[in-house]
C-alpha cells in the first residue's frame, strides 16, 4: 500500500504541482484518507517521503556507477549524466517549480545532489581526456548545455507530443552530446 500512495503521489504532482489534495490522492487510489493519514500524518510528510525516495535512488545510483569495475570512463561518464529516478520516475518542470518554492530545503539536497554528480562527471571528462578518449571542452559551458537540456526534455508536452519517457529522452540527448552528430567512417569524420 505505501508503494502505491507514493507512485500515486508523484503521478498527482507531477500532473498538479501541489496543489493537489489528499482526498484527491485517496479517490485516485480508491481507499479513505483515514488509510493514508496511517502512514503520513500530513500532506508534506508525505511529499517529502516521495522526495526522499527519489533522491535516495539517485545517489545509490551515482555510488554503483562511480564504484563500478566493469564499466570503463566514457559508460561511466554516459551512465552518470543519463541517471534519472527509477523508483517512481522522473519529476516534471512544474513539480521542480514548487519544490523550489514550498520546499527550498528539500531543493538543496537535489542541487547538492546534482553538484556532486557533476564533480564525479568533471572528474571523468578530464580523465577522458588524459586517456585520449575525449577532447578537451570547456566543462563550464558543456555543464550549461547539459542542464538546460535536461530541463526542457522535463517538459510534459514535449514527452507526451513525441511519444517519449524522460529516460530515452535524456539517453538519446546524454548519446549526442558525447557522440556528437558527425558519422564517423573508420575512425575519421568525413569530408
């Protein structure tokens, strides 16, 4: 039950921000509110569960791939910039908007989060470039581009329009700013 309050509770905010209520949550599940007063004593309890959830998955799965033996510098680096929420999905743009403003706290654990992946990613890129297998860029704008990429593939309408989910969304993006659009011919680029 307590996994279904919070899918449900991500899926209500994602769709209303917060505005959206516990009894519209228990009509959504087809159960009292009184059941779910048993396991959150409030709305925020229960939306900063959720958000917990979320940010505890994503730092375990920062740690298994920073860790990871078998995956060498460029998967390492692609599977760190691609990690989005697997335990109850993604956030959306009007989510990540009321967060900021309702829950700046629960924002700076995410921006933490963030900034300590990008450390990791920075990390990589540079030993990417002693190994020969990346080019030297200017991080500072590749991290810019990179956010802000991320940022609009979060946007509902463009999901539902094209018939994505975030994560292919962000794998093909992660896919094109490491690889580039050039085709390459044995190892050459093209005329």
């Amino acid at each position: 039950m307590l996994e279904r309050i919070r899918l449900e509770t991500l899926e209500l905010m994602n769709e209303k921000g917060m505005n959206f209520t516990v009894a519209e949550l228990a009509r959504q599940l087809a159960v009292s509110k009184r059941s779910i007063y048993e396991h959150f004593v409030s709305k925020r309890e229960l939306v900063e569960a959720v958000l917990d959830e979320i940010l505890s998955d994503l730092q375990s799965q920062v740690q298994q791939i920073v860790k990871s033996q078998q995956l060498g510098t460029v998967a390492k680096l692609t599977a760190l910039m691609s990690t989005s929420p697997k335990a109850l999905g993604p956030l959306s743009s009007r989510i990540i908007a009321d967060i900021k403003r309702l829950l700046p706290e629960k924002w700076r654990a995410f921006e933490r989060l963030f900034d300590e992946r990008w450390e990791e990613i920075t990390q990589l890129f540079e030993e990417g470039a002693r190994q020969g297998l990346l080019r030297t860029v200017d991080l500072t704008v590749l991290q810019q581009v990179y956010r802000g990429a991320i940022n609009e593939l979060n946007e509902y309408q463009f999901l539902v329009k094209n018939n994505q989910t975030f994560h292919n969304a962000s794998v093909t993006m992660i896919d094109i700013l490491i690889n580039g659009v050039i085709a390459r011919t044995n190892g050459n680029h093209p005329a």
